[in-house]
C-alpha cells in the first residue's frame, strides 16, 4: 500500500516553494478575473503547462484500493479563440490481497472555443468538445440488449 512519508512531502513543498513564480489572473475581461478552479475551468484559451497533478485515494471498489494519480495537462492557443487540450496520466494502483497494478491513463484530448468575450460587458464564454477512449474495451464486445454488471466488471491491465 502507499503511504504518504513525511520527509517526502516536506521536499516536494520544499521544492514547490523554491521554483514558484508570480503568476497573473487567468482570464482578465475588462475590470473581471474569471479564474480556473477546481470545479471549473476558466473560460479563456490559453497556453498552459500543468505539472504535477497528484491526487490519492481509496476508490469505490470492494475491497477499496488505494489509489495514487499523477497526471498533467497542455493547453495550447490554436487561434484567438481557439484552443486545443492534452492530457495524460499515471496510475498506481494497490489492491488489497490483489497485489500492485500500474500503468498509464488514455490521452485525453480536448477542443475549446470561445465564443464571446466582452470587455465592456465583463463577459467570457467558452465551450468545450472532449474526446473519450473508453478504458475498457470489453463492454464493446456485449450484444445488444445484453447489460454489463458494472460493479463486477474488471478491466484487465492491458486495456488501461
């Protein structure tokens, strides 16, 4: 199982201090900042990098594993407003009695356009298209009319 070590954390905050830079609003339109949050990103194209995102956790399965994400993103300004996403992820995986599954996510590809931006108005829009593989390919191979048991269905690591 992972566990979070102390030394270890002290040296990533250590170094996240060391290399921090002053960063400006994400999305100024006129006198408003529309920020990305967590929930929701903000609605200008802009040229990003995103390294690292690391999230852990026990997951929903039964018996619950733990779970360790790292991934990252890239956004880049096609044209004014226009802009495409990729992103990309690592899993670790620890199962209970199950052993240690590791391995890459599917590259995630994501098309934005903005459609107003208004200063006057202090107005921003955007939408967003994304493209999805499915991780697993063994619910295409169902008949029709055939319903998968999705709590029991398990994808084998070559289909990560």
């Amino acid at each position: 199982m992972y566990r979070l070590h102390p030394r270890r954390v002290a040296v990533a905050m250590l170094l996240v201090l060391a290399f921090s830079t002053p960063a400006i609003a994400d999305c100024p339109v006129g006198k408003r900042i529309f920020p990305g949050t967590l929930t929701l990103d903000d609605p200008c194209i802009d040229d990003e990098l995103t390294l690292p995102i690391i999230t852990s956790f026990q997951n929903g399965d039964i018996p619950s594993a733990e779970e360790l994400d790292l991934s990252g993103e890239y956004s880049k300004t096609i044209t004014e407003n226009f802009g495409v996403i990729f992103d990309e992820g690592w899993i670790h995986l620890g199962v209970p009695g199950g052993g240690i599954h590791a391995g890459f996510d599917n590259l995630g590809t994501s098309f934005k356009y903005q459609f107003v931006r208004d200063a006057e108005g202090e107005t921003a829009m955007a939408i967003a298209s994304r493209a999805l593989r499915h991780a697993s390919r063994a619910l295409a191979k169902l008949t029709p009319g055939q319903r998968p048991n999705v709590s029991r269905l398990r994808v084998p690591p070559t289909l990560r």
